[in-house]
C-alpha cells in the first residue's frame, strides 16, 4: 500500500536545512535564483509551491496583484526590529512607492503622508513603530548632492530605516550591509521582486522574511 502524497498546502520542511525546505505561500513563486522554479498548480485556486533561498542567495517573488505587494511590504515591516537601509531599484511605474507606502502601513505610518519625494529628495516620517526616512534619488545629480541634504545622518543610524528609491544611482555611498530591493514589471498588474542582503544585519532580515513567509 503507497502512501497518498502531502497535499500542497502542508508544509515540508527538510531540516536542519532551510534552503531545501518547500512551502505553499500566496505568492505565484519564491525561490532562490540558483534553483529551478518550483512546480506551479493553479495561479487561482490552489496555492502554489515555494522554495527558500540558500544563504546568500537573492529571493525572488512573483506579486500578481497590488494586494498581494502590500502584503509583502507588511512581511518586510514585520522582519524589522531597528535601523536598516532598503535600496530600491525599478524602472518609472515598477511599483517602488506603492511597496514603501505598504511598508510604511504596516509600521503603522500615517501613510496619507507617504509620496514619492522626487522633488524634495527626503521625506521623515516619526509616528510609526521606527521611525523611516524616505529617499527618491531621481533627480539627484551625484553622490555630493545626497549628502547634502542629510542622508548620511540616517543612512548609518541604527535607529532610522533608510529607504532609497532609485538607490542605484548613489550606491557608492551606501552601506555594503543593506537590503536591496530590484522590482520588475512582467505584466500590467504583476511584479517580480528580488531580494539580496548584503552583510550580518541584512541577511538576518532576508532570513526573518523568508520564514515569515513560510508561516503567513
């Protein structure tokens, strides 16, 4: 007599290991990029299979909908526990301030506040559990310019969460050990995020995210 197979919303775990570990979650994928995509089921109805990143390697989440960003930014909020700086990267459109506004929300940020600051360059927002500083690179010509305006004051604070829209044009002055967030449009209302930790702190964080994933 054969055994029936776990249905695919139970979870596996393979321990001690967590880079082997599958897991169903909401999102349409999650897996590191060094691995091959898990198998999909319905993208309506029943949830689909994950993987966990290996340590050091970036994670990747397919987001079908708004919701379904919003309710990524909450994972990252609840990953947080102090100072932290998240560089974000996407074209025009891509969905950065809609990911920071999400993430703001769940920090509970009065987010009516919360815009992109394309022309003042920083945004502060102190009513939420940690306090964040909101950076738009765009219209920064240099480096120098970033700085002048403060950002080095939150960028190495362990209080402040420094997030950089645009971040890719002054990531020579940001710190190494940081969050980098990538999003990239694959259709009019999905996303793919890849997330990449750069050094302890930032690790640890991809690490809480990915479990709370798992758990969600």
């Amino acid at each position: 007599m054969t055994s029936e197979p776990p249905p695919v919303d139970r979870v596996i775990r393979d321990e001690p290991t967590l880079n082997h570990c599958r897991y169903s979650c909401g999102f349409a994928s999650i897996r590191g990029l060094n691995t091959s995509p898990p198998p999909r089921t319905s993208f309506v109805v029943e949830p689909l299979l994950g993987r966990y990143a290996a340590m050091n390697e970036p994670l990747v989440l397919d987001s079908l909908s708004e919701e379904d960003t919003d309710r990524l930014g909450r994972l990252v909020a609840e990953s947080l526990s102090g100072g932290l700086v998240i560089a974000l990267n996407g074209q025009l459109g891509s969905g950065k301030t809609r990911f920071v506004r999400s993430l703001c929300s769940a920090l509970e940020v009065d987010t009516q506040h919360v815009n992109s600051p394309t022309f003042v360059l920083m945004q502060l927002y102190t009513d939420g559990r940690i306090p964040v500083a909101h950076f738009d690179t765009y219209r920064v010509d240099d480096a120098d310019e970033f700085l002048a305006i403060g950002a080095e004051d939150y960028l190495f604070s362990d209080d402040w969460l420094s997030v950089i829209e645009w971040a890719e044009r002054v990531t020579e002055i940001l710190p190494s050990d940081r969050l980098t967030v990538s999003i990239e449009p694959t259709s009019e209302t999905s996303r793919r995020f890849t997330f990449s930790a750069g050094g302890e702190n930032s690790t640890l964080i991809l690490r809480t995210l990915q479990k709370l994933i798992c758990t969600d």
